[in-house]
C-alpha cells in the first residue's frame, strides 16, 4: 500500500470514528439539518482530509527546487523545549498533553512549517482528532477568524455552508494548525490578537498549535503554553542528511566531515536545518565554511546561480532568460526583496511580482519583468509557485538580500530606511535577520547610521547631572519580580540570552535597537555582569529579595524605584538593569571615540 493510500485509510477511519458526535452537535443546533446528512458531513470531512493530504505531504525545498518530494522521506523530526522539558515530536500528542493551547516559537529556517505539516499528517494518521491546518499567512482584518479558516477548508474540499462548519467546531474535536503568525502583515496583527481570543474562548474544547518566529506580543497570550524548537543535535543533523537525495560521493564526504569536526566548528549552522541544507549545497564549490551568516547566504546565491542548469544533459547550457550577470541579477533581487520586506510581503500575486519586479528593475537597460520572474522561479530558484501565488523558497533570503540593499545605500539614505523600518516594523525587526546580516556586513556604518542617531535622542532628553538617575527615569517605566524565576540570577540571564531583561518594562520600545545590535551590549555586558556578580550571588539575591518581599510577583513603577533611595541604589549597582543602564549612559560617548579613531586612522595614511 502506497503512503498516499495509507493516509487515505487511516483519513476516512478517523472521520468515521467520529462522525456520529460531530454530527449530534451539528444536529442539535441546527433545524434545516433534515436537508443535510451524515454522509454529506462525513463526504465534507473526508475530501478536505484527502485534498489537505496532497498538499501538506509533500513540499519543495532548496535542494529539491523543481518538483516537490513526499515530507517523510526527508523528514527529520525537531524537539521542543518547554522551560526544562524536552518534547520529543514525532507525536503529536506529545504537546497535546500539556495544554489545549500551545504556540510553537523558533527562529527562521528551523522548519516551523515543516513540523505543523508534521503534526497535521500524524494526527490525520493516529490522532482522536480531526487536524485542520490554516496558514495566516494571507490573513486580514477584513475576515474574522472563523470565516478566514472556513475558507481556507472549503478551498480545499470542504463543500458545506460555513454554518455547518462553526456548529461542528463545538464539538471540540478538532486540533487546528495555525501555520505563522508571523506572516501575517502588521497592520492585521492586533486584530488578529483579539480575534484568536475571541476564537478559542467559543471553541475552548478544541486543540491549537500556532506557529511562529519569536514576538514580543507572547507576553500577552497568557493561555498559551510556549514551546521552542531545539536546535538539531549532531545526531539529528547527520540524520537529515542521510535522508536527502543528493549526489552520493559529495554527501559522504560531507558526512564524513560533519560528523568529525564540522559539527562543532560551526554549530550555529549546522543545528538548523535550512542552514544544514545550504552547507550541502554549497559544499562542493567551497571547501570552507564561513563565520559569517551574510556570507553563507552569498555563496548560496553563488551556487544557485551557477548551478541553475545542472539538470540538463551534459554540454547543454541554457541562458538565463533575463540575459544578466550574476551582480545585477542580484542588484534587482536585492531591491525587490528590500521593498516586498518593508511592506511586510512574503507572498504575491502574478500582477503584484510581476509590478515589484518592474519597479526594482526599471533603471535597467532592456529589463523584462516576465523574464527575470522565470530565472528567479526556474532558473535560480529563490521563489517558487505555490497554488496561484508565489512565494521566497525560504523568508531568510528576503532577509538576506534586504540586508545587502541596505548595505549598498549611502549613508543618509541607509540611515533614513533604518529608521523606517524600526518604526514600522518595532515589534518583529529585532526577531529577524536583516540588522544583524546588516551589523556583520558593514559594523562601523550600522553603528554611525543606525545605533547612534537613537543614541543621540537619549542624550537630548536626559539629564546630563546625574546620568544614571537621568536615564533610569527615561528609560524605564515598571518592573515585576516574580519568586518563581531569579532574574538577579546573572547564570540564567546568559543563558536565557536576555530574556531576562523582559521582566523590565522600558518606555520605549526602539530600546530593543541597543539589546539585540550593540556588541557592547549583548556580548561584553553580559560577561562583565557574570564575572562581576557571579561570586557575590547569593548575598545580592538574599538583600535585593528582602527589599522587594513586599512587592513580591506584582509590578512596581518606575517611581515607586526611584524614591526608595535603598532600593534604587541596590537596583543600580546590583542588577542587570542597573548595568544595563549604565552601559547605555556610557555607549553615546564610547561610539562616537570609535568613530573618530576610524577617521582619524584614514587620516593618517595620507599624512
């Protein structure tokens, strides 16, 4: 039997089981249901499962560009980590067990989507549930909910009034799959915030998984269990790699050397797994590996560009239809990127890619728009067709050639859509990579255009007497202790990568700018924190706990702090906080020395 068929059996045995209290619900609220059957509910149910198998079972990937392979055949399962705990996934129910809300956090490229479609085919296989899997990412504030996820399920064989469909939801039967919220576009986010409440407050006995890349805004999804995904051990990375299909002398010797030393040389790649695809791929063309992710992505470029005919007979080479060379194919891809990024696009129309390409290419001689849409689509393969839409083989490389855009402007004009992104895009720019590409591409510019135009608005509004004082006012607005989690606890900061100053509340958002891109910061800070307080824990915890044992898992404002000359002192010298404030006084003046010294050092070679 073919996995399709099994599937398929396994589909029709779950609606089947549970049919008969689905339809009692649906019966009960409904008096017209004597027009209506089972059969016609079950024929519902099992055609969406069938059609919704097609779909989610097999997908497209960097290394598997022009047709799409069965999930399982290269399927390597991620953990999830939930505080301590370690989830082994291969079962959905696995995270059911702990809650029937649950959100699935990871950053780009750790195969978010990959393990939804996951969880949508086990439990369509095994589960008492009936799994309905919803991508967000072309919600809008225009649907409420359960109309959006109605139309997401009658596109694909659900053929029933959505009044059907909302009775059926009572039932609580379901697992539904919410497939990136961080794709929905920004100005739909608040609303979708409220919406999703309002949706599992009336459908409270269903299970839901939501999928992300990390948000601010989960602070405030207080029902919702959060669970990470756990970066690829070397076992599971040497697994992935064994299930793929690629050419069997250059993946051996890659094997060989992942499992020797390349592995731990460059951890960071090889734990996720869109970045372990892209060391296979590019293997062959550079014997190393770079530090650095912004040149990873290059040379994935690079590959993918020379490497775009490979499937054709030997001898035969075929043109890119555009007819460019490699630095201005990457030129309009860079701008086309920069604009889809900015406006929060991940996903277009034929018209829509087609009027971006236009704009991104029009200061090119002969450009056609048609053209480059099948190089970048056929030939390169950094966007692909995905029912009428297109869409980036993988986001981060959205991310990438923005950063690379960014990079190539001047500086008041790089200055400028820094600025712009960070005001449009303040609750999800430090949770991307384009900063951070953008900060190993060009440091010393990101510092000057980005870092300290904000810097300079500090020292505008505070107080150059008592700085600390000054910018502790400004800067912070409450601050909530909580018996559960020492966040004094210099270890759990570090290893928590400053989570810890989340129990901070800062009046400005934009704050974020200095945690996430100043090395000063998130690298020397921290070290100066461990290696300053490490020794002296124990007393600081016991004094800063008495002082705040009133206060105890409440939060305290700001003014409360400051007039309590005790516990502000103690806060200051004592705490992340107080470092961190102190590093921030310091860093106008520490950067624009850095600056001078830059300059002052071209200088002197024409002397």
């Amino acid at each position: 039997m073919t996995p399709e068929e099994t599937f398929y059996k396994a589909a029709e045995k779950l609606i089947e089981s549970k049919i008969d209290k689905v339809f009692s619900f649906v019966k009960d609220k409904c008096s017209d249901l004597i027009n209506k059957s089972k059969v016609d509910l079950r024929t519902a149910f099992i055609e969406y499962s069938k059609k919704s198998y097609y779909k989610y079972s097999s997908i497209k990937t960097i290394l598997y560009k022009n047709q799409p392979r069965f999930l399982y055949d290269f399927f390597e399962c991620n953990n999830l980590l939930l505080d301590d705990d370690t989830i082994d996934c291969d079962n959905v129910n696995n995270i059911l067990k702990y809650s029937h809300y649950n959100l699935v956090v990871g950053n780009g490229g750790m195969g978010k989507s990959t393990l939804m479609k996951h969880f949508f085919l086990n439990a369509l296989s095994n589960n008492d549930l009936v799994p309905l899997f919803v991508e967000l990412r072309s919600y809008s504030n225009s649907d409420d909910l359960v109309t959006y996820c109605y139309k997401n399920i009658s596109n694909l064989g659900f053929n029933l009034e959505q009044k059907y469909f909302e009775y059926a939801l009572e039932s609580g039967l379901f697992l539904i799959l919410l497939d990136g919220y961080d794709e929905i576009p920004e100005k739909d986010k608040k609303d979708f915030l409220k919406r999703i409440d309002d949706f599992t407050d009336r459908y409270s006995d269903n299970y839901y998984i939501v999928s992300s890349r990390p948000c601010e805004e989960f602070i405030g999804w207080s029902r919702f269990y959060k669970f990470e995904t756990e970066d690829f051990s070397k076992e599971k990375a040497l697994s992935l790699i064994n299930k793929i299909d690629y050419d069997k002398s250059i993946k051996e010797k890659f094997l060989t050397e992942l499992d020797n030393e390349l592995y731990e040389r460059h951890r960071s790649f090889a734990c996720n797994p869109l970045l372990l695809n892209i060391m296979l791929l590019t293997y062959e063309n550079y014997a190393e590996i770079p530090e650095k992710l912004h040149i990873f992505y290059s040379q994935a470029f690079d590959t993918l560009f020379s490497i775009h005919d490979a499937t054709k007979p030997e001898g035969f080479k075929r043109n890119l239809l555009s007819g460019l060379p490699s630095d201005v194919f990457k030129r309009v891809f860079s701008s086309f990127c920069f604009f889809s990024y900015v406006k929060g696009k991940i996903e277009f129309t034929h018209e829509e890619i087609i009027q971006e390409l236009e704009i991104a290419g029009k200061n090119i001689q002969g450009f056609n728009a048609e053209y480059y849409l099948e190089d970048i689509k056929s030939g390169v393969c950094l966007i692909f067709v995905d029912g009428l839409d297109y869409r980036f083989i993988h986001r981060s490389f959205q991310e990438y050639f923005s950063a690379l855009f960014l990079k190539n402007l001047d500086d008041d004009l790089q200055s400028k859509a820094c600025k712009n992104i960070i005001n449009k895009r303040r609750y999800t720019f430090s949770y991307d990579s384009v900063f951070s590409m953008l900060l190993d591409m060009a440091p010393a510019r990101f510092e000057k255009n980005v870092i300290l135009p904000y810097l300079n608005i500090l020292e505008e509004r505070v107080n150059s007497g008592d700085r600390i004082r000054s910018f502790y006012c400004y800067l912070v607005d409450s601050v909530i202790i909580s018996d559960g989690i020492d966040y004094f606890n210099p270890e759990i900061v570090l290893s928590k990568k400053l989570k810890g100053f989340y129990n901070w509340r800062f009046t400005d958002n934009n704050i974020s700018i200095f945690i996430s891109f100043n090395e000063d910061i998130n690298i020397h800070f921290l070290l100066l924190i461990f290696n300053k307080y490490n020794n002296k824990n124990k007393e600081m915890k016991k004094n800063l706990k008495k002082l705040f044992s009133k206060n105890m898992n409440t939060e305290i404002t700001s003014e409360t702090i400051y007039k309590d000359n005790a516990l502000f002192s103690k806060i200051t010298t004592e705490t992340t906080l107080g470092l961190f404030i102190k590093t921030i006084s310091n860093l106008h003046d520490s950067l624009n020395k850095r600056q001078d010294e830059a300059e002052e050092e071209i200088e002197s070679l024409f002397k």
